[in-house]
C-alpha cells in the first residue's frame, strides 16, 4: 500500500494534469454527456496580447467552475474556447517588434507583411495562453478555438452588417467623435476610461458685433477648442445680467455674476440690465480670432446661426462657469447635436495625429489637448483672456494608451439602433443578472444608447463589406465571400487587408466600385462571437439547436462593453436578445487600490500565485470574491486559502490510515446504519450543505459555493473529527465504522463539490481513494453530481448540535480565562439561557458538551441570581446617531431598568421607545453594559446566553488532572521514540511522596490508555535501568517516566 505523503501542491497539481493528459480526462467528460440536454457557453474572448493575467485566471476559473458543473449534471455542454485577435494591442505590439512608430512608417514597412506579422502574433499568443488556461484548471474546447482571423468569422461579421444594411439600420454620417491621437482612429464611448484630471479652465470675453467693449463671457475647461467655436449657449429661463466692469460691459448669468467679477478683477459688480436667457436669442457675436484665417467667414455665410447665441436647457447650469457655454459642433457629441439641430457645421479639422493643419495659422503645428497652455498664452496675447483657474473633472482617456482624447469630426459608418432601446430594455428584464446591480448597470447603459459607429481607420481588423463607386457613390454591402465572388468574379484566400482591397466590383455606372479602406471596431468581432461561436451562418442546425446562450460571464466593465455589443448585435441579426443569464465579477486592484492592468505595470502574476500556492489555491481565493465587487489582492488571504487545502488533504490521509487500521473497506464505508446522533449531525450538514450549494450553482450565485463547501470539509476536521478521536479508537468496531463511514461520506461529497473549485487537489484525494477502494469512475470529473438525501438532513439537529458547539467554545473560553487546561476537569457548568433552542440543543448534547469540555455536572436555568447586570446610556454613540434627539432618548432610557431593557433586546433584537413623538430603536451597540459575576465563577458568552464556570477546586478534581496529564506526557514519549499503537509498555513513574497514593486509584485507567501492560507508580527510584527516560513537571510536581517496549 502507498503512504500518502503531505499536501504538496505542485506534486499534485503537475501529477493531476498528467492524469487528465494520459487519460484523455477531459475528452471523457465532454463525451458522457453527448447527446443529452444542451448547456451553451459563450466564452467572453480574451485578447491575445500576451501571457495569461491574474484577471483572465479569476474570470475563466469562475467560467470553469459552471462548465464542470454542468458536465457533472449531465449536460452536454458547449464550451468552445474564443479569443480576440484583431485591433490596436496587436498594432502596437507588432509595430514596437519592428520599430514603427507612424502609420506612414507601417505603409514603408508594407500592409501585407505587417497585417501577416499580426497573425503570427496572435496564434502564438492564443497557443500560450490555452496552456496557461489549461495549467489552471480551466477546461475548455482548444482543439478549435473561435478566432476572428479565420475567414468563416470575418463571414459571420459580414452577415451581420448585410443585415443591418438590409434593415436599414446602417448609415454614413458625419460624426463628432472621441479621437485618440496616439492611436490615430475614432473611440467609442465605451473604449473611453474616465481619469480625474487637474488641469486649467478659462474665462473668455467673446465681442458682441456692433458693440464697443461689450463682450459675451464663456467657460471652457478645454482651451483647444476656442479656434473651433461656432456658437454660445444660454439657458432659456435662467436669470442673465449686463455688468459694468470697468470701461467693458459683460453679460454672464446673473447667479455667477459676483462670484466671477469679484474674484477675477478688482470691480464690485454693477448690474446694468437683467433679462432671461430666451432674450439673448440669436444675438451675433464676432470670434476674437475671427481675423487670423478665413474659415469663420466662410462658414457663416454659409450658415447664419454660427457665431450666435443658442437656447440650450439641457446643456447649461449654473453649477460652474459664468452660464454661458462655448459651443464647438466639431469638438464634441453634445456640441455636435446643438449645431447639427440649428445648422451649424462640425467645423474641426485637425489632422489624424491630433494636430492643427498648416492653415490654421499660428496655431498650424500645435498638438490639441497636450498645447493646452499655448492656446492660453495666445489668449492672453490677444486679450480675450478673462481668467484662469485650475479645476478637478473627469475626462476621457483611451483605455489602450491611456492618454487623453480629443475630437474629430470624421465620417463613419454606424449603426442605427437607438430606437431599438425599449425593445432592449424589456429583454434585459428577463435575463437573470448576478448580482441584481449588473443587471441595473446594464438598465442604465441601454437607457441611453446611442447609434454605434462601427469603422476603424487601421490596418489590422475585419475589413468592412462595403465598396463604393466613386464617381456615382453608389455602394455595395456584401454579406459573404461566395456573394464577393459573385458579383466581383474573384475572391482572396485571405480576407484581410490588403488583399481584400485589390477586389472591385463593377458598377452599373461603368466605373469599378473600391472597397472602403477601414476596418471594423473590433466589438464587432466580440459582439458576433454568438453566432460566429457556433459557425453561423454556414451551420444553421447547430445555431438552431443551440441559440441563445444559456450563460456569459464577465467583469463589471463589459457592460458598457461586450454585453451591450452581444444585444446590439443580436438585435439587429434576429431581433432576441443572445444570452438568458449573465454572472458579474469586479475587477481585481492593487494594494493602492488601482485597477490591475498590463500597461500599468501593476499586475501580480498568475504564475507567482501559482509557484507559491498553487492553481487550486488561485481559484479557492478568487472564485470566493463576492459578485460584482471589486478585490484588493491580499497574499495572506492566498495562504489562509492553501492552509485549509492542506486540512483537506490530511483528512482524506486520516481517513485511509483508519480504514488501513481497522481494515475497512468500501462496504464499510458505505454502512450507515449504527450511527449515533453527532453522527447524524454531521451527515445532516453534508447533504444540507449539498442541498444548498446545488441551489446555487443552479442560480449562478457562484461566489458562495467555495466557502460554503470549505465551512463543510473544516466543520468535519476541526469539529467531527476531533470530537470522535476516542471513538474511533474505541473497542466497539461499529462505532469505529461509524466514525470511518461518516468521514468517507463527508469526505467524498465534500471534494465532488468542491472539485468544481479546485480540480487538481480533489481529484488527487479521488485517485488515492479510488486506488484504496476500488472506485469505479476514473475521475472525480467523471463522477455524476450527488442528490442530496433527504432522509438524512435534520436542520433542528444541526441547529441543536450549533448552540452545542457554541456553550462548548464557550466553555473551553472560561477555561482560558481560569487557566486551567482541559485535562484538569471542572466540577460544575451552569448554561444559562432562555432561548428554548438553546436550552434544546444543550440537554440534548450535554453528554457530548461533558466529554469535550471535561465538567462533571452541567446544568441549564433561564437565570443566574447571583449575576448582577447595569446598563447605561453610551452618550458616544448616541450622540453622533440621534443629534438633537439624544437628551430626550437619555432621559427616557434613564427612566427603564436594564433589565427590562436588556431582556427586550435579547428577544427582540431591539428596544423601542418614543422620543419626541418618534419611536427610536435602542440596540445593544448603544448601551454600556456591564456584568458583576460571583467571584468563583468565569462567566463566557455563547450563541443565545452564558456559561458559567464554577473554578473551585477539589482534591479529585485535581488527582484526575494529575492522571490525565501523566497519560498525555506518556502517549508523547512514546510518539517520541516511535513506537506503534500496537506496542505494550512496562512503565514506572517516580513522583512526590504525596502524589502516589493521590494517583493510586488512576492506575488501571492510565495503563489502558497509555497501553502498558505494567504501570508502577512511586515515590521511590526504580530498581533498574530502562530503555526510554523522560522528565517533566506537572503544577511543580517533578515526575520521572521509565518505561520499556515489550
């Protein structure tokens, strides 16, 4: 028989994995439940951008606990592994290999090979990480993962924008957008993280034409954008003023007039006129840079409202500023509706680097956002400057590169699909969300959808389907390669640029029709994966089958993100929505409490993680993370989480040493039938445990499965074991077979449930069990989900065995406090409770509560006389809860005695009194209790009351704690010097004189326990030499212990 060593995780880890490779574990798994009820799983693609991260690690461990899951219910489930390939990350890691800083230095570089340099890239990394997946446990379908590269999916994505087309849900549009200039390409308002920022806000005078020094005062936090102005906008119904302020006349809204004028200049404020802003309706104003380049001219005599004073309710407050908000149409989306709504162009023309061309005069060369201070100084030269001040806001930052983003007024292609909201939001309705707030989340995002714009202005993504005549602008959105070669008689083997833009099609004009050059947001690519997952549209039985997901599961930030692009996309595709249930995690943060991100640099390694504790480990501690919040990585919660894997396995070595022992084999194991009540209560609370955790798993609240199933296996360590070790060394086999079947029992549904936590660790205990009793299956994974039994779950038991557990703990506190250990035994224990409980669940375990704590007479009553219990007011916390109130809650509680007041809030949680009118609830936390105890007793609190224990001594008291000790110290000595629980002993003590007669009727039991076959005990020397020597003190009483192994 092997000897089962201690708990070394990577010898079991790196040995299980060989087992699951060897066997073909998992390819068992998949096949056992082929053909049975379907379970469709959409993996949320992660980005090939490099090895496995610590979030990838929690957020497929959390997917995998649901796969195995299911497979062990009997699902056939669909679990094809997904990964994000195209898009900037790849751009950027691939442009940095060859030192391309540049589009243009892509273009010398050339599109071909670097687009083919991006599909090495990402293979490579998709390999890496299905092995960093598969060293943490996460079993999914690699042999085919889903990757956006391959032309099927490039099809799925061209489906879904020949549908929209088909639909007319997509449209060209000139658009306002989020632009990053380092990246060079439009951002989408969910690929925008939000930074808060110190940084200048300005005053400006803006020249009302046809007046002398009368000027229109506007704020701005974004000093770029004045060369962009087109408009200034009022609030229709607030308040606005003409003030004097030195020779000048301003207008600014009448509220913020004196904070303005009297903080930035040295004039007291002097109203000329009031009026509403609807008066300032139309009201011309001249760009003080109106005569540095010709643009503002031209667009005014093309357009009539520009540079005038527009109504805006929705766009303008009083909450900072002067009341009057610049107004650039070409800068921003919300500037963009208010010019496009009075026909006021996007006037922006900065180059895609973020830089002002070469005909915006003295500002040609500037960089938008990052000259900020340059465009101040300009200003101040010119005099239009009224102030500066720095002020704290949020502003937009691109979630790549994390710099800051501008605006660019480009055309883009979008799709159309804000009028799709309602039907959206009743469809979130009926999808389960884990935690209800992702849901809510999800609620909010979709209540303000806006149309999506879906092209990219780079190299490395899906090209978008659309080929445009350019002398007719006539365009053709095609839907798949078999349609592209149709209609342009050819079609590459690759899809991708550049090859793809060497393909035209004839236009009924006579001129050839050109690919647009863009790609596709890569969202596109996630928000396709659906139906691309399952091969749609050319496998439309499988899609049939299958469609829509029974389950998704991502952290917090794919709100906004992936799960809205899966709706929109599926609405615009099939009108239904793609997924029926969603589980949401947060985000894992550094001790600083930052979000863990790559480009940050602040990532704790999975692998380090692993090394040090384990993949079972990592998971034990992520999985627990409650849903939707956010972790604080703590290494010594990782350690706590690995010391219990290591309880585990030492019970399951516990349970093979006692069954080797007595030989007990698995009819053993499974022979419940002469159990006594702990016992009972220790089967009950498996299968209530199993009872509850199956309801979990089913509602996807997956964050309280671990704790519960480890609550289970440590309540069987730390409570059943330790209370049955005499048993299970007792002369009666079948209470040895008691305690053996109830650990097997416990044991095994605790690691078939916790296998879907931790899959390395509980299938090692399975092979060392399987090899011991002959199981049949050959994998936990290959074990079926138990059902709990119904006839063994008694909830009043357990509850019993609780409050029988807590006046134990309780017990062995008051203990503690008297100093004396528990071998020394106690004479009298009152349990004093008025919870019937209670008072149930001690009477019923007072033989098992006696044992434990070593007392010989316990009693219960509803009240201790002797106990004397004031209570009063705690004015500090008082105070700072109930204000004003407090004086008159004081005087009214000071009226009550503690005992009625005490005795409502043992029953009732609360004690409620009127004060003022008002019923208030006095809890415990608001008051000072203290107790007066009799002075030989120790009292200890306990679920539902006290203990007390009485600490007075008596000489049998004492003469028993002598003899319990001397059989500890002897069992020690013969651990010391190795001997077996077979071997006898011939043992001689020498003690004091006073001792030996004290220990004399002790003989007979410590020779039973220590297994001596002689035992002598005297004052005297012994008359010989023996082979093993021990001395020791017990309460100053020097002992000497001679013994020989027979």
């Amino acid at each position: 028989m092997n000897d089962i060593g201690n708990y070394n995780f990577k010898a079991a880890e790196e040995g299980t994995i060989k087992f699951w490779e060897d066997n073909k574990v998992y390819q068992k798994a998949k096949a056992k439940g082929k053909g049975k009820k379907p379970f469709f799983f959409i993996q949320g693609p992660p980005y090939t951008s490099g090895k496995l991260h610590m979030g990838h690690a929690w957020n497929n461990s959390l997917k995998d606990m649901v796969l195995r899951y299911k497979r062990m219910r009997g699902f056939d489930v669909f679990d094809r592994a997904a990964y994000d390939m195209h898009g900037l990350p790849t751009e950027r890691k691939v442009a940095a290999l060859h030192k391309l800083d540049m589009k243009e230095d892509i273009l010398k570089f050339g599109v071909e090979k670097f687009v083919k340099e991006c599909i090495k890239w990402s293979l490579e990394k998709a390999d890496d990480m299905n092995k960093d997946l598969w060293r943490t446990g996460v079993w999914m379908d690699y042999s085919d993962y889903a990757k956006p590269i391959d032309n099927s999916y490039i099809e799925g994505e061209w489906f879904l924008i020949k549908k929209a087309h088909e639909k007319g849900r997509l449209y060209e549009g000139l658009r306002t957008m989020s632009w990053c200039a380092s990246c060079q390409t439009a951002m989408a308002k969910h690929e925008c993280e939000y930074k808060e920022v110190k940084e200048p806000s300005i005053f400006v005078k803006f020249p009302v034409k046809g007046k002398d020094k009368e000027f229109l005062i506007i704020w701005t936090t974004t000093p770029w954008t004045i060369a962009y102005n087109l408009a200034i906008m009022v609030h229709p119904e607030l308040d606005y003023v003409k003030a004097k302020v030195g020779d000048e006349i301003w207008i600014l809204a009448k509220q913020l007039a004196a904070p303005v004028i009297q903080t930035f200049t040295d004039y007291t404020l002097e109203v000329l006129d009031e009026f509403k802003g609807a008066d300032l309706e139309g009201l011309e104003y001249t760009h003080p840079w109106d005569n540095k380049w010709n643009h503002y001219k031209e667009i005014k005599a093309q357009h009539p409202k520009a540079h005038t004073v527009l109504l805006s309710s929705e766009y303008v407050n009083l909450s900072a500023g002067s009341g009057l908000v610049h107004c650039a149409p070409g800068c921003g989306p919300e500037d963009y509706e208010v010019g496009y709504a009075n026909n006021i162009p996007a006037f922006n023309n900065l180059r895609e680097d973020g830089v002002f061309p070469e005909d915006m005069g003295e500002f040609a060369g500037l960089k938008a956002k990052k000259d900020d201070l340059k465009f101040v100084e300009a200003m101040k030269k010119d005099g239009i400057l009224v102030a500066t001040t720095e002020v704290e806001h949020d502003y937009a930052h691109c979630e790549r590169c994390h710099n800051p983003v501008v605006f660019r007024t480009t055309k883009q292609w979008f799709f159309k699909v804000e009028d799709l909201k309602e039907r959206m939001l009743k469809a979130n309705e009926k999808i389960h969300w884990v935690p209800d707030s992702a849901g809510r989340a999800m609620h909010g995002w979709l209540d303000h959808l806006r149309d999506n714009s879906i092209t990219k202005q780079r190299y490395w993504g899906t090209p978008v389907p659309i080929w445009k005549c350019p002398t007719c602008d006539k365009y053709e959105v095609i839907g798949s390669a078999l349609e592209l070669k149709e209609k342009a008689g050819h079609c590459p083997e690759n899809l991708h640029k550049p090859w793809i833009d060497d393909v035209k099609i004839s236009c009924d004009c006579g001129d050839m029709m050109h690919r647009l050059p863009d790609i596709l947001d890569v969202w596109i690519d996630a928000g396709t994966l659906s139906w691309n997952i399952l091969n749609y549209p050319s496998d439309k039985e499988l899609f049939e089958k299958l469609y829509p997901a029974d389950f998704i599961l991502e952290a917090k930030e794919q709100v906004r993100g992936w799960f809205n692009l899966l709706l929109v996309t599926s609405y615009l595709a099939f009108d239904k929505p793609s997924f029926k249930a969603c589980y949401v995690h947060g985000m894992l943060t550094d001790v600083g409490v930052n979000k863990m991100s790559k480009s940050l640099g602040n990532v704790i390694s999975p692998y380090e993680l692993i090394d040090k504790h384990g993949a079972d480990t990592l998971r034990y501690y992520m999985m627990a993370t409650t849903a939707g919040e956010d972790v604080n990585f703590s290494w010594e919660e990782a350690k706590l989480r690995n010391r219990n894997l290591g309880v585990l396995w030492n019970m399951h070595k516990y349970l093979i040493e006692r069954g080797r022992l007595n030989g007990f084999g698995l009819k053993d194991a499974k022979d419940l039938s002469k159990i006594d009540d702990v016992e009972r209560y220790m089967l009950s609370k498996t299968h209530s445990t199993l009872q509850k955790v199956t309801s979990l798993m089913e509602v996807y609240h997956l964050d309280e499965v671990p704790s519960l199933v480890a609550d289970l296996f440590l309540e069987l360590s730390r409570t059943y074991i330790q209370l049955t070790r005499d048993k299970s060394s007792s002369e009666s086999i079948d209470e040895r077979r008691a305690v053996f079947a109830t650990i097997y029992n416990s044991l095994m549904e605790s690691i078939k449930m916790f296998s879907v936590v931790c899959p390395f660790i509980t299938d090692a205990i399975y092979q060392n069990l399987r090899s011991e009793y002959g199981l049949e299956a050959e994998s936990i994974h290959l074990t079926d989900w138990s059902e709990p039994v119904s006839s063994l779950i008694d909830t009043a038991l357990e509850s019993r065995f609780e409050h029988a557990k807590s006046c134990i703990q309780a017990v062995l506190a008051a203990r503690e406090k008297a100093q004396l250990g528990v071998r020394w035994p106690v004479g009298d224990v009152m349990v004093v409770t008025k919870d019937d409980d209670a008072k149930q669940g001690i009477e019923h375990f007072a033989g098992l509560i006696k044992v434990q704590t070593n007392v010989k007479n316990l009693t219960v009553a509803p009240l201790f006389k002797d106990v004397r219990v004031t209570a009063k007011p705690d004015y500090a916390k008082i105070g700072p809860e109930f204000g004003d109130r407090s004086a008159s809650i004081i005087a009214k509680l000071s009226l009550v005695s503690p005992e009625s007041i005490l005795g409502k809030i043992e029953s009732d949680g609360k004690y409620i009194l009127d004060a003022d009118g008002e019923k208030v609830e006095i809890l415990k936390k608001h008051l000072i209790v203290k107790r007066e105890v009799p002075e030989h007793f120790v009292e200890s609190e306990m679920r539902g009351g006290f203990t007390y224990l009485d600490k007075r001594r008596s000489d049998e008291l004492d003469n028993e704690g002598f003899a319990r000790e001397l059989m500890r110290r002897i069992q020690s000595m013969r651990k010391e010097f190795s001997l077996v629980k077979t071997d006898r002993i011939s043992a001689y003590v020498k003690v004091s004189g006073d001792l030996a007669p004290r220990l004399k009727s002790w003989t007979d039991a410590v020779k039973d326990k220590v297994g001596a076959s002689q035992l002598v005990i005297s004052a005297n020397e012994p008359g010989r030499m023996h082979q093993h020597r021990s001395k020791f003190k017990i309460k100053d009483q020097e002992l000497v212990v001679d013994f020989d192994k027979l």
